[in-house]
C-alpha cells in the first residue's frame, strides 16, 4: 500500500510539509474555536462529545492512561475528561495551540510531533486523534506511532473528516466546503490559505473503507468504522493486537 500523507501546496518533503501545517496551526490559534463553531454550525462539539461517550467504557477505568494526540486547542481532551476519571494527556506540534488547550483546562500537555513521540512504549490503553490525522506528513507513519504507545489490547480511535457516499448530498457539501467555508473561516481568521487547504486535505484523505485498510495493515484489529453528519465525517476505532 502506497504510503500517503499531507502535502499542502504540494510540498513533496515530508518535513517541509510538517512544517508548514504547523505554523499554519500556529497563525490561526487565536480563532481557532471560533471558526469551528461558526463554520460547522457549532456541530463539532456534538461530534466530540459523541466520541467520548463512544470510549466511555475506557474512560471510567481510573487506571487508564489516554494520549488525544493533535489535540489542538484541547477541546476533544476536555471532553474525555468528563466521561471519567481516567488521565487524559494532550499533545501536538503546534506551540500555539497548546497555549489554548492549556488556557482551557486541559493538563498535562506535551509538545511533540505525532510521528515520533517522546513516549515509552506501551503506555497508553487509548490514543485518540480528532481532525488531525489528515494533516499528518505519513499516514502510516502516525498509525505506527499509535501502534507502538498503546498497550496491548488498547484502541486507537480517529475522528476524521470523510467522503459523503451519497453523489447528491456530497456535490452539495463539497460546494460549500470549497467555496463557502474557504471564504468565511479566511475572513474570521485572517488566514485564507489556511482555510484553502483545509478543503484540500479532506479532499485527498482516505475514504474510511480505506482508512479501515491503513489500520489494519498497521496491527489492528476490529477495526470499525461510524459516519456522522451522513458520511461527511467518520469514527475510526481498532484494537491493538
């Protein structure tokens, strides 16, 4: 299988373009949340808060350790939080972001490229990612990295943008998520190419039955899949073998 990852602007190397997805994360911290809930009509704290309720059976073992890789400004973190006492650590490249995830609540926090974590082996029961895993240089490189940090038996769970299966629904939505949504969330932000590519990487990211591959070529198993938002977005889970 072809190894793919994120190449804005056509960035053919994989550092170049890590680079530039992070100080792109960077310039648009500040109205980061601002924009996510405007432009999804405030539907990504339902998708969130879904997903939690989803790994709530890890979440309520106290002695689980759970790693929201990409976290962002923390708001998938916080909400695992709230679905038990198990310690949930937040971490992404991206400085800025980590400020927000921080101002927020959410602690500890780490800074650290997902492709290579600062992290023993086997030390997590759940690592979760939630719309960062298309923005990744190498999408295998990242599900080995998940691969290795959890521990036997423990889940890796995505939560990524997909391919509406239905032609007329997806038509619809790729017009506004191409033409709408690049001009709204530039003019909020201050950043429009930022929002340029945006469109561009949910547009070259695997569709989930491919996602469902990646994963289990990577070594997992029961690997499952969920669509929200009539296939617009989708739920990823697998188990360590």
């Amino acid at each position: 299988m072809k190894s793919v990852g994120s190449r804005p602007l056509e960035i053919a190397d994989e550092r170049e373009a890590s680079l530039w997805v992070r100080d792109m994360f960077g310039r648009v911290a500040g109205r980061y949340d601002a924009v996510n809930r405007l432009t999804s009509f405030n539907l990504d704290v339902w998708w969130r808060w879904v997903t939690a309720r989803r790994l709530a059976p890890i979440l309520r073992n106290p002695s689980a350790r759970v790693l929201d890789l990409c976290c962002g400004t923390g708001d998938l973190g916080l909400a695992l939080r709230k679905r038990g006492p198990a310690q949930v650590i937040g971490s992404d490249f991206c400085h800025p972001m980590l400020r927000q995830a921080s101002a927020k609540g959410l602690s500890p926090v780490f800074e650290a490229d997902a492709l290579n974590l600062p992290v023993a082996p086997a030390s997590f029961d759940l690592v979760t990612v939630a719309f960062g895993f298309r923005n990744l240089a190498n999408y295998e490189a990242g599900l080995r990295e998940a691969w290795r940090v959890l521990k036997p038996g423990g889940t890796l769970a995505i939560l990524e943008f997909s391919t509406m299966p239905n032609p007329v629904l997806r038509a619809g939505y790729q017009f506004y998520f191409h033409r709408v949504l690049p001009v709204v969330a530039g003019w909020i932000s201050g950043a429009r190419d930022a929002y340029a590519y945006l469109p561009a990487s949910v547009s070259k990211f695997p569709g989930a039955p491919e996602l469902v591959e990646r994963m289990t070529a990577a070594g997992f198993e029961e690997v499952t899949y969920e669509r929200f938002a009539c296939g617009a977005l989708a739920l990823h889970r697998g188990r360590k073998k």
